[in-house]
C-alpha cells in the first residue's frame, strides 16, 4: 500500500520521462542497449519461426526417445505382418505346386491303371506268340498255363487273339473255357479259333525264356501236336481293349486314416 | 528510442533473414529470449522510475542471458533440463509480470 502511494506520487513524471526517454538521444549506452535490443528482436523472431516449424530436431531428449520408440514398435509391428503375409504367400505358392503335383501324380496312375485294367491300348517290348493247332488240342488250360507263364516271367499287358484278328485283353478277371462246340477256347465269352497269337508286353527275353524252358508252354505244345513260335519285338502293341463292368457291390473306401 | 528502433530494426531482419536457429544454440534460445525480455522490461521500468542507466542495462541484459543459458545446461547435465528450464521460465514470468505491473502503474496511474 505504501509503495502504491509512491508510485502514485511518481506517476506524473513517469510519463514524461518516457517521453523524454522517446527523444533521440545518442550516446553510446544508448546504442548499446539498442543493439542489444536488435539482438533480442531477432533471436525472438528466429525462436518464433523455429518453434512454428518444429521439426525433430527441437525435440527434447526424452521425446525423442518416445518418438523412437514409437517408429521402433511400428516397425516391429509392420514386420511382424510383412513376415506373415509372406508366409501365408508362400504357404499358397506351394499349396498351388502340391495341387500341380498332386494331378500329375494322379495322371499317371491313371495311366498305370488303365494298363492293368485293360482299358486302354498299351504299346512296348514284347513277345508275340503263335500257336498252330490243327488239332484242336490246345485246351483252355494250355492258353491259362500260357499266360500265367508270361505273367510269372513279369508280363505287364498281355492279350489272346485268335482267327480274323479276334482278340481278347487279359485283365485279372479274364476266364478261359473249353468251347462247348469243340471249336477253340471261349475267353470272356468269346470264342477263339486256332491259330492264336498271344501278345504280350514286358521284357521280351524273358519272357521268351520263360516260354521256352525244358517243360514249358513250348514243349507242352510240341507234345501234342499243336507248335508255338515265338517273336521278340521291340516295339508291339496290345490293341485289344477290356470293358470293365462296374462294380455292383463293391465301392471304392475312403483311405482309412493312418493310426 | 533507439532501444526501440533496435527491436524493429531486429524483428525485421529476423523475419527478412529467416535464420535457422543452430543445433548447439536450440535447447538455450528460448530461455535465452525469455531472460532478454525479462531484462528489456525491467530496463522500461527503470525508464519509467527515473532511474535507468546503460551500463546497469547492458549487464543485467547479458548477465540474465548467461545465468539462464548457464541453469538450462546445467539442468540438462544434471537430467532436469525440462523442469529446470520451466523453473527458470516461471521465475522470468513473475518478475516481467512484476515489472509490467510497475510499468502500468506509471502509465496508466493505476
């Protein structure tokens, strides 16, 4: 209260000597305090203008080491989702090559199956055999004996044929009769007629050997007046096609899974 | 007077030269500006009391610049540079308040 009262009494000259204080006035105090001056109007502007575009580089240490922290955790983060989005990448890359394999797979044993099952021509080395038989003797069970022995020595298609071309594929549920008429041998409900030309795919030697063995097909058909030549081929056909019946009762089972 | 047209002459140049305020100097500028104003108002109420003088106003302008520039290195060595420096700007604060209240009282009477 006492100092208001003072400044009270002052005030009157205050004013006046402000305006004193506005008269130019040279001296070198003067000059001094207006650089002086001159100096803080500048750093305050360039502080204004530092403070306004504030980039990192104004940043405290603390802030910085929040602010990296940040940037560091968003790059774990982005990483984290780069590495499983390759993955899952990778993942349907090979899912894809697996499905690719997969039919290629599936393809050839098609094809493989479709040999074993006669439903389809098949082409290779082989043999052909051709048995005379003027006599009527060879017997169902002699073109059975035949052709277990050509399976025996690793024959992998093999077909019965018999006059004008006829021929009937080999599958596994071929059977072979004695022709009621006496006329030849009815294989799968066909019926034969002498000469007949077996054909069969597999390594021809051996297959050759096998029919040739002291004992054998051969020999057997020597034996009773009927003969037997055998051809070794590098490349033979078997032409003759089986018509699978589909099955009435079995079905195809589900892989049973693995324990 | 000429204390005045050195501000002018200064902010304009600042703001003609668009300075970028070097790395070394940024963590003290600020503080540095603060204690300068702090400086500048205590120099117009002198003024206003009839008691200024130049080279009291050149001292305590340089010497405010220094000891606040001196507490926020001081701070920042000892790991309180941001509570130091706001210490050092609430202080300038109160007295520049201080002193435009003196100011204001010469002029305004009141």
């Amino acid at each position: 209260m006492v100092d208001e009262q003072t400044h009270g009494a002052a005030s009157g000259t205050g004013r006046r000597r402000l305006r004193a204080a506005m008269r130019p006035g040279l001296s070198r105090g003067h000059l001094l305090a207006g650089l002086l001056c001159a100096v803080l109007g500048f750093a305050l502007v360039a502080q204004v203008r530092q403070t306004q575009n504030a980039t990192i580089g104004a940043l405290r240490q603390g802030e910085l080491v929040a602010l990296l922290q940040n940037v560091t955790d968003q790059s774990a983060r982005l990483d984290a989702q780069a590495r499983q989005l390759e993955q899952q990448l990778t993942e349907l890359q090979s899912g894809s090559d697996r499905a690719v394999v997969a039919e290629q797979v599936a393809r050839e044993r098609l094809d493989v199956y479709a040999v074993l099952a006669g439903t389809r021509a098949a082409s290779g080395p082989g043999i052909q055999l051709d048995i005379t038989d003027p006599g009527r003797v060879v017997s169902a069970a002699t073109v059975l004996d035949t052709v277990q022995e050509l399976r025996g020595a690793g024959a992998e298609a093999i077909q019965v044929g018999g006059q004008n071309g006829a021929a009937v594929r080999v599958v596994v549920d071929t059977a072979f009769l004695d022709d009621p008429a006496g006329r030849g041998v009815e294989v799968d409900g066909r019926v034969l007629i002498p000469p007949y030309r077996v054909v069969a795919i597999g390594d021809a030697a051996s297959l050759h050997r096998a029919l040739a063995i002291p004992g054998g097909i051969l020999e057997t058909l020597q034996t009773r007046q009927a003969s037997g030549r055998v051809i070794e081929q590098q490349s033979i056909m078997v032409s003759a096609q089986h018509d699978p019946k589909a099955s009435r009762y079995a079905r195809a089972a589900e892989p049973a899974a693995t324990p | 007077m000429i204390a005045l047209l050195g501000l002018v002459v200064g902010v304009v140049a600042g703001l003609v030269l668009e300075p970028t305020v070097p790395v070394w100097l940024q963590p003290y500028l600020p503080i540095a500006v603060v204690a300068a104003l702090d400086a500048v108002f205590g120099g117009l109420r002198a003024v206003l009391d009839g008691i200024f003088d130049d080279r009291v106003f050149t001292v305590s302008f340089l010497s405010n610049i220094v000891v606040a520039a001196l507490m926020v290195y001081l701070g920042d060595q000892l790991g309180v540079g941001s509570q130091l420096a706001t210490g050092v700007v609430v202080v300038l604060g109160i007295r520049i308040f201080s002193n435009a209240a003196a100011i204001r009282r010469h002029v305004f009477k009141a």
